[in-house]
C-alpha cells in the first residue's frame, strides 16, 4: 500500500510461509510498475535477512517502524495505522471475510476488485459527482430534468 493507504501490488501465498519471506515475490510485481518507489516502511517481523535483500536487489531503501520504547498497551505507530485502515476497508467486503478461494490467484483478484470499489465508490462520493447528482445534473453536467438520476438511490 502506498502511504494513502491506497493497494499497490497484492502477492496471496500458502500460510506457512511468513510475510517477510514473501516480500520478494511482492517487490518483484510492483517495482516495475512503480519505478518512482524508493521507501518501504515495514514492521519489525520484516526486520529479517530475506526482506532486507529484497528491498536491496529492488534498489529500495527499507525503513522498520518500531513500536515507542516504554509504551504499555495499545498505541498508535506512525504510518502502521495507514494499512490497518485498509485492511479493515478490505475485510469489510463479504467475499474477503472467509476464505472462500480455492486458488490464491482468485483470491488477489478478489483483494483487487475490493480495492478498486473502493477508490470508485471514494471518488463518488468525494463531491465530484456525487455534488452534481444532488443538484440535479448528469455526469456530463447537462440538467437531468425529471430522469431517474435524481432519485433516492443517489442520494445519502
């Protein structure tokens, strides 16, 4: 995820294979695709040797953020609580709640499309075209008349 908490690259693999040792799978889709990315902030399970050569051979700086020394219970770590807004966005979709997937590609794909409503549904209702609906217009920004448009569904 970028640091909007928006996805840029999904990798689904086995569960006995941890995180951090999946890192390169990950880094191997995305760098290509994002060759403006230079940072990867992690938590401290990727602190590891094969995340660390992965950032290394993708020619990416990776910065592990740690929890505040001395903090007691529950607190708020700098840019960790970006991906856990995202993932709870995601687990709130019902086919991303169980484990419905037989294969792990269906499963990414899943992540994906999660993602993509979400961006869709972020920038509908942002006031782009959203504020336009209320007041009557198409997305074209022609007066609607009396279409269907203007009816309950479209508005919050």
């Amino acid at each position: 995820m970028d640091t909007q908490g928006l996805l840029l690259g999904v990798v689904v693999h086995a569960a006995d294979i941890q995180d951090a040792d999946g890192l390169p799978d990950l880094l191997k889709r995305v760098k290509p695709l994002y060759n403006w990315l230079r940072i990867v902030f992690a938590d401290s399970i990727y602190n590891r040797l094969a995340a660390l050569l992965a950032c290394f051979l993708a020619g990416l700086m990776l910065v592990i953020v740690r929890r505040i020394a001395g903090t007691i219970g529950f607190a708020v770590q700098p840019r960790r609580w970006v991906v856990e807004r995202s993932l709870g966005w995601l687990g709130r979709w019902r086919r991303l709640s169980k484990d419905y997937e037989a294969l792990p590609q269906i499963s990414e794909v899943m992540i994906t499309l999660a993602m993509i409503r979400l961006v869709l549904l972020h920038l509908l209702w942002s006031g782009g075209i959203a504020a336009r609906l209320r007041h009557g217009e198409t997305a074209a920004g022609e007066s609607a008349g009396g279409s269907e448009l203007q009816g309950p569904a479209v508005h919050r």
